[in-house]
C-alpha cells in the first residue's frame, strides 16, 4: 500500500537525518575535545565508542528495520523508554532523543519503504558521507598540531604578557584523574602554594604563581609555535585572534583530555572565566569540576 510506503520512507528520513546530526556531532568533538593520546589506534577506538556510536547505532537499527519492520520498531521504543528513564533523566533527552525514536518506531512499525535498496543505501551512505565531510578538516588541523615535547617551566612572552607558566605537575595537571577537585577555588590555592620552581606545593600560601587573568592567556595563546596576537575586546566579551590559537607548544600538552583552563578572571562571587585552547572564552560556576577542565599557574618573571 502507498501509505505503508510514505510511514516506512518517514521513518527512514528521520533515522537518517538523526544519525546525519550524531555523526556531524562526533566528527566535530572528537577532535575537539578527543584525540588525546598518543597510539592512534586508542584514539580510533575512544572516537567509535564514544563520539560516534550513537550514530552508528542509528545506521545499524535503520539498516535492520528496513527489513525487519517490527523487530526494529521495537527496539526504537525501548530505546525511547529507556534513554530517559535509566541514562539521560532531562526534559532535552525526552525532546531529542526519546520522542524522535518513539515517533520512529510506530512509523516503522506501519511502514514498509521501498525499494529496500534503495533506503539502506540512504540510512548507512548518507550518514557517513557527513561524518567523513566534518572529520576532514578537524584531522587534518589536529595531524599538523605542533608539539616539542617539552613540559616544564617555560617563558611565553609578545604581545604585551611576559610570565613564566608552570611545569607539568601540581601546578599544572594533564590528567583525568588529577583534576577530581580542580574547582576555580582550589585551582587558586593549589597556585598560591606551589613552591618557587612548580614542582611541588607547600603547607601553606607562597603566593609566587597564581591563576592566569583571562587577558593574559588570550593574549599569550600560540599558533605553531608563535603568537596568535590575540586580545581581549571588553566591549564584546569576546577574544579577538590574528590566527585562531591551537593546543599546541608552549602552552599545551597535545597527549591531554585538558582543554579548558581556568583563568583569575571572574564575573561574580560564584562566576568565572575559562579559555579554551583554540581561543574561546566561557563563564562557568567556580565550584565546576570536569575532566577537561584544568588549570596552569603563571608567575611574574623580572
């Protein structure tokens, strides 16, 4: 019949048109925020399973409804019964996720589309010609990011900012599992306390290195190795850029999950300013904690 036709092509546009969404989402932030390590097979396996599996979820389950309605219908609503009952327990997982996959289910559940040829090739070829689009450009910046391995002390100067960044250490923490308590507050004490080379922390404030002011790390952050020649317009609350900075030497660390720092700068008692390696600038709760958010203390060199 026409109309099981028209349910069965519904149901494989919005399939697609979700695992089109999924899949730009995941090429983007996998090598925004993913592509840290150094084995690049670890790095293929943390971008299927965690930035583009839900895509490639879509892409099988529209692949098995196609020619096997009922059975893929019902996987669509468990999935919409499940996600925000058990996983994402938000009013956006219920509008984003839930509903699209619960009205994707009865669609399929009615509809038969043909040719079934025809509509595997645009649930799995669609999908994937955006997630290769959106990855080309990301992979190619990150391939071409430039890294000389050194993560000790070092002096950034130009463009107005002379200071001295701390080594990779207490005062600045690459890792996941080193940033459990990096709130804005603690971030502050742990610079106020480090010793006079970085290395390690005393009992109590030293107050040599502290927090970079927001204007500070814009107008320090690098491009292959030079400076950006970025500054801070207090009109837009926005950092300008004569190139779009990157996580890169001297700065940052390339093999990191870091890719937020926390800057001196704040609104409010309860508000403060992050920078984002490529330049970006946000204001988030001081008590926010998160495994990309770190910090990097800074100290005054005469």
């Amino acid at each position: 019949m026409q109309w099981r036709n028209i349910f069965g092509w519904a149901a494989v546009a919005l399939t697609t048109i979700f695992a089109c969404f999924w899949g730009f989402w995941g090429s983007i932030e996998n090598f925004h925020e993913g592509w840290y390590f150094s084995s690049f097979w670890m790095n293929v396996g943390l971008m299927f399973i965690q930035y583009l599996l839900f895509a490639l979820l879509l892409m099988a389950l529209g692949s098995v409804s196609i020619f096997f309605p009922r059975i893929g219908a019902l996987v669509y609503l468990a999935a919409a019964v499940a996600l925000p009952l058990f996983f994402i327990r938000t009013s956006a997982a219920t509008l984003m996720l839930a509903l699209p996959l619960a009205i994707t289910g009865i669609l399929m559940w009615f509809g038969r589309p043909t040719p079934r040829k025809r509509a595997l090739f645009t649930v799995l070829c669609v999908p994937l010609v955006v997630i290769v689009g959106f990855a080309v450009e990301p992979a190619i910046k990150v391939a071409n990011r430039y890294d000389d391995g050194n993560y000790g002390a070092r002096l950034v100067e130009g463009n107005g900012v002379r200071l001295c960044w701390a080594p990779e250490g207490p005062g600045w923490p690459t890792q996941s599992s080193d940033l459990k308590e990096a709130s804005w507050e603690n971030a502050r004490r742990i610079c106020a306390n480090l010793n006079e080379d970085g290395t390690s922390l005393a009992d109590t404030p030293q107050n040599i290195w502290r927090l970079p002011t927001l204007d500070e790390a814009v107008r320090s952050s690098v491009h292959h190795g030079t400076n950006a020649g970025g500054v801070w317009d207090s009109v837009t609350h926005a950092p300008v850029y004569r190139e779009a900075p990157d996580k890169e030497s001297p700065l940052w660390k390339v093999h990191s999950p870091v890719i937020y720092w926390w800057t001196s700068t704040v609104v409010n008692d309860s508000m403060a300013y992050r920078i984002v390696y490529n330049g970006g600038a946000q204001v988030l709760p001081k008590k926010m904690r998160m495994g990309d958010l770190g910090f990097r203390a800074v100290k005054e060199v005469h």
